[in-house]
C-alpha cells in the first residue's frame, strides 16, 4: 500500500488551518485560532488514522467475456473479501479502464471479518480495441475526505473488443478453376469430393469431430484431419491503413468492413488472407482459430503514420492465385489512380472488389471490367451497399 | 450493476446514470424547476446543516445580554432551513428560492421581533415605519455598541435575517450546488461576525459547538454526495454512515479538544491585537471608548428583561439612580461624547453650578449584577467613590464608568449630594446667557439642535412657553404638557426618539414611554432656549431592609435642565413616575414601588410639595413607572395583575390559537368522516353475511392501499392474492409477506369474498366472522407496517370517505331505469 498523501480537500484545509490563527492574531480573534487548530488537529489525526489503519482486502475481477465484437455487452465481476480480523473501514474501489482514461467506481461499505461482497459493472464495449482493464484499487481516505491512501488489489485483466460485424454476403468469384486451391501437392480425388490432405495441430476452435484420435495418442498432441477441398476459393482482403486517407470514422468503418467480409468468407469455407498497408499478412487460413486471429488483427490495428506505405505497391506485393478474389478496402482520399488500380488487381478476371467509404472523394469513373465497387457514405451504409453491390446472404436451411 | 462513465480529467468520480423518476401530478407546477431536486438522504444532511445554523445562532447570543436572544435565533434558524427544505422538495428553482427565502426570513423577523405590530403575521405599513425606526435606531447604536448588548429590535431584526440567510445560502451551497466545506461558509461568516464583536465569555463553547456540528454535517454530507455520485459496492451501502460518523467523531473530539486546550497557549494568544477594530475594547482612563445609548435599549430593558435583577443600592432615601447624561441630539439620536478622566476616590464637579443647597450627602452601597453597562449607577451628583479601582469620571455628565466592558459584578460605595430645592429659589433663577452662564462656553452645546425640527414642534415649544418668564416657569410648563391627560403612557409605543419620532409623538400619537417623554422634553426645552438633557437612570426601586433592589423595569429616562445658579435639575415629563428627589419643585409625587417579597414593609408614600400659586400646577395623579410597565408586561407586575397578563398573553396568541384550533377541527372532522364512512358501511352491509364479509374485505382493501399495495384494475381477487405470494408482489411493504399469519388471513379472507359472490347460497353468520376476524389481522399487520406519521395520516385521510361519498351521490344522480 502506499503512503498517505493529503488531498487536494486535505491541502485546502491545512491553507485554512495556517491563515486563520494568522488572521486571529492580527484581529484578536482567539476563535479564528481556535478553528485554525481544530483544523490542523483533524489533518494530523487524519494522517495518522489513514497511514496506520490497516485496510486488509482482497479481490478478484472477471471480465465475461473477455472477447467480443463492439456493441455486445461486456460485464465485469469483482469480488471483494475482508481477510483482517477486524472490521474493513468505508474504501473506494476504483478500476481502470482502457489505460486509466476511464474507470468504474465504489463506495465500499465496511465488511466484517472473513465477508465478502460482489459487484459487478458493464464495461462501454462500443469501440473495437485491445483494452487493458485494472489493476483495482482502493484508496482509503478520512471521513471528510482530507488524505488518501491507495493500494493495489487485483491484477490487470485484457478486453478485446472485435469491430462490428454485419451479416453479408461472402466474396463471389473465389472458385472454379484452381482445383488444387493453391496447394503444391497434388490430391487424389475421392468419391466425395472432400480429399484427406494433412494432419496439423489443434488450434482453438477446431471441430473436435475432426481430431484424428490414433495420431494424437502416437503424438501425445491434439492432431486434426484438414481436408483440402479442391474446389475450396480463396479471398484476399487487403486494407489501407494509411492514416493520410483516413478519419476516425471512416478507419473504423474499414475495419468493420473487413471484419465483416472475413466473417462472410470463414463461414463459407473460404480460406481468407488479410493484409494491410503495414505490411501486416496473415496468410490464407480457415476455420474459427484463423477467424478470430483476423479479428484480433483487426481490433488491434491503429492509422498507419508511415508515409511510406502506398497501397498500390501492397496490391502489387500481394501474389494472387488466379482464382481468388480479392477486396480492398479503402476511401476516397486514396484517389482515383490508387482505387483503379485495385479494381485492376485482376487484370480482368472477375472477383475484385474495392470498398471505397467517403466516396464522394472518389469521382464518377466507370469501374473496369469485372470489378464491383461498393461506394459507401459511411459505416452504417456498408451492409446495404454490399449487398446491393455484391448479392444478398444466401440463406441456406 | 453500472456502467463505465465516459472519459473525465483523473480523479473526478462519474456520476451514475439514473432512471427519470414519473413526477406526480401533483408536483408538475408550473414554477417547479427540473434542476431541483431533493433526494431522501438529504433530509438527514438538512437536519446537520440546520445544526451548523443553530451554532451560528447560539454564538450570536454573545453579542446580546441574557437569553431573551435564543428563542429568536433558533426559531429563525429552524423557519429557515424548513423553508428552503420546503422549497427544495416541492420542486422551486433557485430564482424562486433566491426570492422567496430573504423574503420569508424578513416575514419571520418581523413576525418574531414586531409581533403587536404585524396582523396575524401579515406586515402593514405600520411593521415597516417600526422595523425602519428599529433598524435606524440600531444602525446610529451599532457604531457606538460594545456586546453584549440589550438585544434592541433593530438588531434583533438584523440577526433573524442574518440567520435565515446563512440558512438559505448554507442550503443552497449544500443541496443545489452539491457542496460540503463551501456550505459552512455562511455560517462560518456569521460565527466570524459574531466572534469579532461579541463578548469574550463562552468562546470555547462556541467554538466547539460550531466545529462539531459543521463536522457532523461535511461527514454527513460527503456520505450523502459520495452515496449520490458513486455507486456502493454491490449496492451494499450498510453500516458505511454509523461507521463514517463514529470515526468522525474520534477525529473530531481530539481536534476540537487539542485546539481548545492548545489554543490559549499559542504564543501572543492573550497578546493585544495587531490590528484593533473593536471599539471601547478594553480602553480605560483617557482612552477613546465609545458604548451604545443606555436611552436606546431602554425599551427592550422594560419589555423583556422586566424582572431581571440589575443591582441594589443600599440606602436611607430613595432616589433615581444615574448612569449617564446625553447632551448632543443630532435630530435622530439623542448621545454623548463626554471627556472621561481616571479617578480616585473624590470627583471634581464643572457643571457650573453652585452647589446642592442643603440636601446633605446620600450614601450608597451599590451592589451592581447583570447591568451590562459601563456606567455605574448612583444618586445624583456624585462626589466620591470608594470600593472599586479602575474608574473613570466625567465632570460634565457627573457619570463613573468601569474600565472593564461592563460593570457587572462591582461593589462600591458612592456618596452624593443630593438636591432639596425649594421653588422659590428655582423661580428666582435668570434665563441662560452667553458670556454668563454657568456653564460657559457649554451652553451652546447644550441648547443646539442638530437635524430638523418640524415648524409645529416649534410652534408648540413656542406656545407652551407663552406666559412663562423664568426658566423654571418654563421647564414646568413643558412637563405640565406632558403629563396631562392628552398623552399616554405604554409600552407598546415603537422606539426611537428621533426627531420624526418625536414630532409623531406630540401630535400623532401621543402615546409613548419615558424615552419619548424625556425625549421631547429635552427637544421643547432647547426651543424654548433652556440648556437641557436627557438623563438616563433607574428609578429607586423596590425597597426592603433599606436596600432598593432595582431591576430592568425600573430603566427610566428624565430630563435635566440647567438653571443659573443651581445647576442641573431634574424633572419628570413621564406619567406615572415620580423622582423622590424632586416632588419639591416638581409636585410630582414619589410612589414607592411594591416590595419583592410579602414580609417586606411597604414604605409610606412620600408627600407632595404644594405647587407654588401662580406656577403651572403639575399633574399630581400618577405613580411608578413600573406600575405602568407592569400593565404592560404582565409578568413584573403584582399578583393581581397577572391575571390580567395572562388574558393579555392569551389574546397575543390569538392568531396562532386560532390556527391550531383550525388544524384540530380539520384534523377531527377528517377522524369524524372516516368514523362516520366505516359505520356507514357497515351500516349498508345490512347485517347480512355476504355484506359483512364485504365490508371486511373493502376495509382490508383499503388498509392495503395505505402501504402503496393496491389492487390493480380489472385484477381479480385470485390474481390479487397470486401476485401477493410472489417475492416481489409488494406483500412485504404492507407487512403480509407469505408465510405470515396476515397473509393466510388476507387468503382466507379473499376465498370468503368469492364464496360469498358467487355461490347461490347464503353464506353462513360464522364465514362473516371469521372474514371479520381475519380483516382486524390484515388491518392490524399493515398498520404495524406504516411509520407513525404515515398511520396518522392513514386514520385521518379522509380521501376514501370522499370518494364513497362522491361514488354515492353519482349513483343517485343517475336516471332510473325504465320500467317495463
């Protein structure tokens, strides 16, 4: 636990309790000194209850859950327990949020020997981010407030807030003539049409019907059977993360865009990559494990200051497989020369799409053969102009 | 749970979002303010608030002498607070307040200060002319008053308002603007007021009761804004404020003990101040000291401090007991400004006047208790003092004074010369000139007149003088006017004694006591062009084993007036008073006052000198002044008078009697009505076992609805009793939780309800009564529920008896239906 201090009340106080008895000796005012005393008395005594009282507490915190998309709730549990053996004194519990710039706040009511007590609060799950929750503390103070000793109870505890997700349609285009999907080997085609192609590791979220038992008991590791499909499409989605051609808004539109695309295209079985103008790659992938490292990406990305990073040079490092479709996500502050190159990714091939938000800085060209633009105003419109532009979800019973 | 409040600067606490409370109809006035609020714990950080303010109000009892100040400053202190509580609750903005409360605290001061001068608490023209004489008179008093002082009704006046406003502002601070240390900053001014011009006695007091009851209030009041602003702990707030004060009253007992015990002994604590601003403040001998008219709260003497004993005077003759003269009169205020000298036991004289012919010397052994003046009392003149050391004197008003800051507590013996005039040397005496007067180059100052003087007080001095050649045919002309029968003498009369109050006097009114009377002898006088001035004194007193115990009803005022080649010689304009010294040349007689005590020996009435012939013949009708202020307050007066008093008292408090009777009859007419609608139902019920059970089911109904549980519309007596057995159906407010007795009761005697509705049968006499019985369970566990105040208002409600009655007269008015 740390010192005690003297509050900003405290200083006042010990300000008032020095001028009075000055101003009592100059005006022969015994009653000014009197008070002046009284208030240097109840600092000192302040001081010592504060310093030397013990506060003897301990807390756990809960975050559940500690993963979600932005606008579903979130709700911390904090348990507090007195572990002295005397009676806990009235104490402020305070956990910080989000680095300290925003916290949760209360008045601890004194708790007897061995009880203990359970709150809870909802934490603003509004915004995507990585947010760092505590550690709690409790700051013991006088019954008027005038010095204050803290201390820390619980650890930090991380909230990952994902971007917002709206329910779209998947990339069209992504299959049809790479019947090896992109692989090296070549698969023996069976009567299915699914193909036994490898075992790798278990990852989070894998489907535990499709642990393969014999070589994870040989292994002594969790081995999953993966399949390669040979029909299976391929969706690049590639995000400009320059910070010249975004605002707040429109940078949060983007990463709720992609989201939202990487979302469509994992659940369609499509093997997604996600890139950004940072150079950021994370290389095609599938399944649960591989969606919510995209989203956790997509949670953690910042405007990317570096002016350097140009996004046609990041669609020209991006080697596409013929036959995978592409997204780019941007705004209309790229301009015109950096949004037709996108739509020119494919060199004519169908399957490229570029997201353009404020796209009144856009101009009116034609978009090229095979390339559809979704111009959106702005991030509530991304679902409706998508779907306008690309088709409606296919609802599949 | 709560929700994280958005970014703020580190360290301020966010406040919780609330749910908008439905406002009742009620409420919505149109002058109700949305900002204004009044959460329920404020009410115990009111009542602390109102602590700090009656602090405030017993410190300024260090200012007034006794405690006629108390019942003043706490009633102005409780109307206060109640008032912007009131104003709080009901929803008032703080335009509203800011207009309403100095209003309301001038209502309430005039009210408590002027109360024969308000109708049934409504202020006339009348209450201001006497609240802006009061405050005049203060205002000239307060640059000369050293407290403590008489509590005249002009400071009484300001200290209401003063405490009514530090309640409102205190208020305001607290509960509006959600303050705590800023809120005791009112009081805090007004305690620092208070210390600076007070008297020194009871400073620890005063000082610990003002610390503790603003730390009871900032630990209160952080508690109330910390439950407010930050959520508890899982809404877990028990045992915090016992907890809190407990703690606050460890810290503040050693804060408030150290500094009073470590306070005295700072170094230079008893050391004069560096800058002095008290005026007189323990100045002595040629010092410059200044203290408030004794002629200024004179009146208060006589109406409030009546039986409280003052001094004795050990002697063989009575006569009036002096303080002091007041030779100036600026036309508001009649003062002095008299030249003190430290004396030793002989007092030179430079009055001018030759010396007391043949009185011989009065000696007195004065005993001086709660005079509260610096003056010492004695017969006039004085010539030695004996006894007491640190006096000063002053030749020209031949007045002692103490250089403590009041008298109180001395014993001296003082000796005089006393006068025994006789009339003819008086009618012998020359008028007044310049150049060869006894009193020199005094004389001017003596006949001066400062301010204006009306053209008809003029007139009259002029015509009352007509036919007069000598002085002293004058001086008993003026005395004559003033004790005939146009002039009466009371209490009741406003004071002051300014030149408008004078000229009110002689022509308006004509109704006053011996501060009016003197007043305006002094004034006619000086017209006339005798040097004049006022005296201040006591009368002599009861008398009993040849002591005088004088009291504050004997405070009296006379006139002085200067005749050449006698000197100073007193009359008495006052009806009713008589100076024992001076029934020779006066014909006034003396009327001893009734002694204190039954065994004590009633003094024979000193004789009156005939007037001589040809001289205006003074009225010889009237007696003590204290006679006639027992009249007025009857308590000071003999047993017989009492009565009379308490008819007097009775009538004073006619207004307020009248309003209780008021509440009462309406508090009793509400309990008839509900008597009257429980017999009628049951009267209609018939007798019958379907009606009575009925009625007992309406009657438990309503006892419910008295705990908030009401029944909802279109709910049946099934779904009723449904919603009563869930946890939070509202059956624990009324105290008929599930699982009690009341709430198999209220069962039971729901099932009895529907039995008797809807089976065919009559139902049988023991289902009534045990429908009956079960109704007194209901009743009695819902009553048990209620506070005390909320099941006096249950009996007295007199709403449900309305709305039968209402319910009753529709059914009536409606049209019959048609026959067929």
């Amino acid at each position: 636990m740390r010192g005690a201090s003297l509050t900003r009340r405290g200083w006042t106080l010990v300000t008032v309790a020095v001028v009075l008895p000055v101003l009592g000796r100059v005006l022969g005012l015994r009653e000014l000194t009197s008070l002046g005393l009284t208030a240097l008395f109840l600092c000192g005594a302040s001081i010592l209850l504060v310093a030397y009282g013990p506060v003897e507490l301990e807390a756990v915190r809960r975050v559940v859950p500690n993963r979600v998309h932005a606008g579903s709730p979130c709700r911390v549990d904090l348990h507090v327990r007195n572990v002295g053996i005397r009676r806990s004194p009235v104490v402020t519990a305070r956990d910080p949020f989000d680095g300290g710039r925003r916290w949760a706040r209360f008045r601890l009511a004194p708790l007897r020997p061995g009880e203990g007590c359970t709150a809870a609060y909802r934490v603003p799950s509004d915004r995507r981010g990585l947010f760092n929750l505590g550690p709690l503390q409790v700051v013991r103070t006088d019954p008027l407030g005038l010095v204050a000793r803290s201390a820390d109870l619980a650890e930090q505890d991380s909230l990952t807030v994902y971007p917002r997700i709206d329910r779209i349609a998947a990339l069209p285009h992504t299959r049809g003539a790479d019947p090896r999907g992109g692989s090296v080997t070549q698969p023996s085609f069976g009567p299915s049409g699914e193909e036994f192609h490898a075992l790798r590791p278990y990852v989070m979220g894998d489907d535990m019907r499709r642990v393969h038992w014999k070589s994870s008991a040989r292994t002594e590791d969790l081995l999953i059977r993966q399949d390669e499909l040979p029909w299976q499409g391929r969706a690049t989605v590639v995000v400009d993360l320059r910070a010249s051609v975004h605002d707040e808004a429109s940078f949060e539109a983007a990463m709720s865009a992609a989201g939202s695309i990487a979302t469509a295209c994992l659940s369609a079985g499509i093997e997604l990559r996600l890139v950004g103008t940072d150079g950021v790659d994370t290389e095609h992938g599938v399944g649960r494990g591989h969606l919510d490292r995209v989203l956790e990406r997509l949670a953690a990305w910042e405007p990317d200051p570096d002016p350097e990073h140009e996004l046609v040079r990041t669609l020209s490092g991006v080697a596409l497989a013929k036959d995978s479709s592409l997204a780019t996500i941007t705004t209309g502050r790229a301009g015109p020369a950096a949004i037709d190159t996108a739509a020119r990714a494919r060199r004519g091939r169908r399957g490229a799409v570029v997201v353009v938000f404020d796209d009144r800085l856009m101009g009116s060209a034609p978009a090229p053969t095979g390339t559809t633009v979704v111009r959106c105003a702005g991030q509530n419109g991304f679902a409706a102009a998508w779907t306008a532009a690309v088709g409606p979800v296919k609802v599949t019973a | 749970m709560s929700t994280l409040a958005p970014p703020r600067s580190p360290g301020v606490s966010p406040a919780p979002a609330s749910q908008p409370t439905p406002v009742p109809a009620w409420r919505r006035l149109p002058w109700r303010s949305p900002e204004a609020k009044a959460a329920p714990r404020d009410d115990l950080a009111t009542f602390c608030a109102f602590l700090i303010s009656l602090a405030v109000a017993l410190s300024l009892g260090r200012l007034f002498r006794g405690t006629t100040w108390l019942p003043y400053g706490v009633a102005a202190a409780v109307l206060g607070h109640v008032l912007a509580w009131g104003l709080r609750r009901l929803g008032a903005g703080l335009t509203v307040a800011s207009v309403a409360s100095p209003l309301f605290s001038l209502l309430v001061a005039l009210e408590l200060v002027f109360p024969q001068a308000t109708t049934y608490g409504i202020p006339t023209p009348f209450t201001v002319q006497v609240m802006g004489q009061a405050l005049t008179d203060a205002q000239s008093a307060f640059r000369t008053a050293v407290a403590p002082v008489v509590p005249a009704p002009g400071f009484l006046v300001a200290a209401v308002v003063g405490v009514c406003m530090c309640a409102f502002l205190a208020d305001w601070a607290a509960f509006r603007m959600r303050t705590s240390f800023e809120a005791c900053a009112p009081g805090l001014a007004l305690f620092v007021f208070a210390a600076a011009l007070g008297a020194k006695s009871h400073r620890g007091i005063a000082v610990a009761a003002f610390a503790a009851a603003a730390l009871v209030f900032l630990i209160v009041q952080r508690a109330n804004l910390d439950g407010t602003q930050t959520a508890w702990f899982g809404g877990r707030d028990r045992g915090a404020l016992p907890s809190l004060l407990a703690t606050g009253a460890v810290l503040g007992a050693v804060a408030v003990l150290g500094a009073l015990v470590v306070a005295p002994r700072v170094p230079g604590a008893t050391s004069k101040p560096m800058l002095s601003f008290k005026k007189g403040a323990g100045g002595s001998g040629t010092g410059n000291r200044s203290t408030v008219s004794p002629l200024v709260d004179i009146q208060t003497r006589l109406r409030q401090y009546a039986n409280v004993d003052v001094f004795t005077v050990r002697s063989d003759r009575p006569a009036y007991w002096r303080l002091t003269s007041l030779d100036q009169f600026n036309g508001t205020i009649w003062s002095s400004n008299e030249r003190y000298a430290a004396t030793r036991g002989q007092l030179g004289r430079d009055d001018g006047g030759p010396g007391a012919p043949g009185g011989g010397a009065l000696v007195q052994e004065v005993t001086v208790s709660g005079l509260s003046s610096i003056w010492l009392p004695g017969a006039y003149r004085p010539t030695a003092v004996d006894g007491v050391t640190g006096l000063s004197y002053s030749p020209g008003s031949a007045s002692l004074i103490s250089k403590k800051d009041t008298s109180n507590g001395l014993t001296y013996t003082i000796t005089s010369e006393v006068q025994n005039l006789d009339p003819e040397a008086l009618r012998r005496a020359p008028p007044s000139v310049p150049g060869r007067s006894g009193l020199e180059e005094d004389l001017r100052r003596y006949t001066s007149i400062g301010g204006e003087v009306t053209a008809r007080v003029r007139q009259l001095a002029s015509r009352i003088g007509d036919g007069q050649t000598t002085p002293y045919g004058k001086a008993l002309a003026i005395q004559e006017h003033l004790r005939s029968n146009r002039f009466t003498y009371s209490l009741s009369a406003p004071a002051g004694h300014s030149g408008n109050a004078l000229d009110r006097f002689l022509f308006v009114t004509r109704t006053g006591y011996c501060e009016q009377f003197a007043g305006s002898y002094a004034l006619l006088a000086r017209l006339m062009g005798l040097p004049a001035r006022v005296a201040v004194g006591f009368q002599p007193g009861a008398q009993a084993d040849g002591t005088f115990a004088v009291k504050d009803k004997d405070a009296h005022a006379w006139p002085e007036v200067y005749l050449e080649g006698v000197g100073w010689t007193a009359f008495e304009p006052t009806p009713s008073a008589g100076n024992p010294q001076a029934q020779s040349y006066t014909g006034v007689p003396y009327t001893p006052a009734a002694p204190a005590g039954p065994d004590s020996a009633t003094p024979a009435t000193v004789a009156p000198a005939a007037p001589a012939p040809g001289e205006a013949t003074p009225d010889p009708s009237g007696g003590a002044e204290a006679e006639a202020e027992a009249q007025a307050d009857p308590t000071t007066g003999p047993a017989e008078d009492r009565w009379a008093g308490l008819v007097g008292a009775v009538r004073a408090a006619a207004p307020y009697l009248a309003a209780l009777a008021a509440l009462a009859a309406l508090a009793g007419g509400s309990a008839a009505l509900v008597a009257w609608d429980r017999r009628s139902r049951r009267r209609q019920a018939g007798g019958s076992a379907e009606g009575r059970v009925h009625v007992a089911w309406e009657e438990a109904m309503q006892a419910l609805a008295t705990t908030g549980v009401r029944r909802r519309p279109a709910e049946t007596v099934d779904e009723l009793l449904r919603r009563l057995s869930l946890p939070a159906g509202g059956a624990a407010l009324a105290g008929i939780e599930r699982g009690t007795e009341a709430h198999e009761a209220l069962r039971r005697l729901g099932a009895a309800v529907v039995q008797t509705a809807y089976t065919g049968r009559s139902a049988p006499a023991r289902l009534a009564e045990a429908a009956e019985a079960d109704r007194a369970t209901v009743v009695g566990a819902c009553r048990r529920s209620l506070r005390r105040g909320a099941r006096l208002r249950s009996d007295l409600d007199p709403r449900p008896a309305l709305a039968r009655l209402r319910a009753g007269r529709s059914r009536r008015n409606r049209p019959a239906p048609l026959e067929t």
